[in-house]
C-alpha cells in the first residue's frame, strides 16, 4: 500500500499551524494533523469569543524568553500591519479596545473562517480527529496515525502549550522535541490567577467580584490594569500579566489608587467626621475599604489620624505588598512559559539547528507575550517564518 508525501506536514491545526500552512502551501503539498475535532478551538474562545487577534503596538519587549533577542526577527518580518492587510481583504471589521488591542467587531469564528479559506486557496489539506502514535526521521519524516501513515520533507510542530487542558492541550510537542534531544525550558503556567494565603483568604473571602483600577508591579513589570477579587485569590489583567514574571515567595507590589495620594487628600480633608473606611470608600470600593480598614484596625474617624498612622495607610494603599501562595494552574492559564529551547533554533525560520526539516512554532516555543495579542501575533509571525522555510519537494 503506497503512502502519501507531502512537502510538508504541520502537526496541529492552531493559530500557529494554520498561518504556517497558508505560507507553506504557497511553496508545496501541505497537510495539517489536527487531533481535536475542528481546528482553531482557541481561536474561537479568545477575547470573550471576539478574539483579540493581535496587538498594533506589538514590540520584542512584549515577549518573555530566556533568549529575548529570539523573536525580534520573525516579528520583524510578519507584522500586525501584515496581518491586518488578510483581514482587511476578507472584509472583516474590528475595533481597538485599549492599548492596541485588537478585536473583531462580530466573531472569533470569522478569524477561523478567513484561515481556512486561505488555507483551501492553496490546496492544504486537513485531518481532524487524528492522532500521531509516533514520529520517525529517514531520509523523510514518517509520520504515523490513527489514519495512516504519511510521509514528509519537512515536519512543523504546532502543538501549543500546556494551557487549558480541556480544550485539548498537551505535552506532545514537547515530547517530540526531546525524542530528536532539543532542549526544554521547562514549562510553567503564565497569565494565570494568582492564589490567596490563607490569612489573606479569611480577610478576602467576601470580595469577590470587586475590581479596581491599579498599578501592579512583579519584578520591576508594572502593569496599568484592573484586578479582580475571586473566591481564591486576585484575577484581572493586572494580575494575569504580573503572574508572568512573578516568583513564588516574592511579593506582588500593588497600588489600589494610582494617580491620586491618598495622604494628601487625608491632610486636605484632616477635619472630616467621617470615619476612615467611609472616606476610603469616597476613592476605593467601599466593600474593599471595609475590609480593609477591618484588616489593619482602622476605626478612627479622619480627624483623629495621627500623621504616622496617615503615612502607614498611605504605604498599604499605594504599595500593598502581596505574597501570593501560588497559581491556579495550567486548568486556569491562558499561555505557557518555556517549551522548546531557543537556543536549539533558528530565530529566522523556526527550523531545528540539529535536525534538518524540523521546526517548532508558537506556543510549544519558549517564546510568550503578554496579554492583549501579543501570543497571537507570535502565531501568525513564527507560522509565517517556518512557512516561509519549509522544503518544497
């Protein structure tokens, strides 16, 4: 029984896999192995299912890796105007949110829609429900499956990370990697809430769903973004970016009133009868003040502040030091830090150093944006970089 060869074949049917394809498919036969039962799952989940598809302001600083010289290449030559320009064309209309991110104005679905139809304009063919047993290097790639064996010059894993295992991820691509002796950054969640110690949990417990306006610092990061009380801990965009470069042990830095100093307004108003929660409540929620103000023992009325106990609540206010006891997992994550080695690849076109027609892309690579399109701009311009690469025989 003859077996079928492609030029090359992309191993996951993500952001990342089918961009490479659009670009491979350009250049030669291209088939897709897709295990999930559609392609794009995340796609079509992102940006509360409008997908933020990528970020206009995007910048080599807007990426962690243990190599941060690595992405500035393939971004470099794949840019959000470049993926704007496909967009455009297939009339799809989207708006800015905030801070360059980008989100269609209708549906995710119709980002998945535009893949596919531009991977069907260069004859890409597409396998779904099919899962790879085993990956085995000849003179070709030997790929085998639950529908068959395929044969390849080039191989592109486009796996994805860790993150939300219901829909569908796994260590697979990393697996590969260490079968051909790549090197793995060992992968962590990233963008994930962060978690309550216990003390904190007493105190907290009855917040959540409060969010405020803050400047969060993790690591000399500091983030502009709203954070969320939850029933385990703090969400929001200011945590989830923050949860990124943060360190078991080390202490989150939040201010919960950016732009105004809570001290002055207490020495501009050091006559109030108010009580302190009550005038807290006038510029932080007032649930929050409550709680707060119950926490450090606060019960005196404004006028009867000492200005040691003014400076004490303006330093919990303004730097509120937090010790997380850790995340809520990969379950919870939206991106994985660390994966596939960089040092092991070429920043041009995605392809091994050791292992000629092998490359890795998006996620599965130690490579990892912040929040706001950013992962999805790494997609598009790694697919677009190993696309670009593939053998076309």
């Amino acid at each position: 029984m003859s077996v079928k060869h492609y030029s090359t074949i992309i191993i996951g049917g993500g952001a990342a896999g089918l961009f490479c394809a659009i670009k491979a498919g350009k250049r030669g036969s291209v088939l897709i192995i897709e295990h999930e039962e559609r392609c794009g799952k995340k796609i079509l989940i992102s940006g509360g299912g409008r997908c933020n598809f990528t970020n206009i302001n995007t910048k080599p600083e807007n990426f962690i890796s243990r190599n941060p010289h690595f992405c500035k290449s393939a971004l470099a030559r794949f840019t959000p105007q470049d993926f704007l320009q496909m967009v455009n064309n297939h009339r799809i209309t989207y708006h800015e949110k905030k801070l360059g991110q980008l989100f269609c104005d209708n549906s995710s679905r119709q980002i998945v829609q535009m893949l596919l139809d531009e991977c069907a304009k260069v004859n890409v063919e597409i396998l779904v429900n099919c899962l790879v047993h085993n990956v085995v290097k000849d003179n070709v790639f030997i790929i085998e499956t639950t529908n068959g064996t395929f044969h390849s010059t080039s191989l592109v894993v486009s796996t994805g990370g860790l993150s939300i295992p219901k829909m569908g991820a796994s260590d697979f691509g990393l697996r590969i990697a260490k079968q051909f002796s790549i090197p793995i950054i060992s992968p962590t969640p990233a963008l994930v809430p962060l978690t309550f110690q216990h003390k904190d949990m007493i105190d907290f417990a009855t917040l959540a769903g409060v969010s405020i306006d803050t400047i969060t610092t993790s690591n000399t990061h500091s983030f502009r973004e709203n954070i969320l009380f939850t029933h385990r801990g703090l969400s929001g965009p200011a945590i989830l970016q923050a949860s990124s470069y943060h360190t078991l042990g080390q202490a989150i830095d939040i201010n919960l009133l950016p732009g105004k100093n809570i001290s002055d307004e207490l020495v501009k108003h050091n006559t109030s009868a108010l009580e302190i929660k009550n005038f807290l409540g006038n510029y932080i929620p007032k649930r929050l003040s409550e709680v707060w103000c119950q926490r450090l023992g606060l019960t005196k009325k404004v006028s009867q502040l000492t200005k040691s106990e003014r400076e004490s609540i303006e330093k919990e206010i303004h730097s509120w030091l937090w010790f997380p006891s850790g995340n809520e997992g990969f379950e919870k994550a939206e991106v994985t830090l660390g994966g596939v080695d960089t040092t092991a690849l070429s920043s041009k076109t995605m392809e091994s150093n050791a292992v000629k027609g092998l490359y890795f892309i998006g996620e599965v690579v130690d490579v990892t944006g912040w929040l706001g399109g950013y992962n999805f701009q790494w997609a598009w311009a790694s697919g677009a970089a190993a696309g670009r690469s593939v053998e076309t025989n």
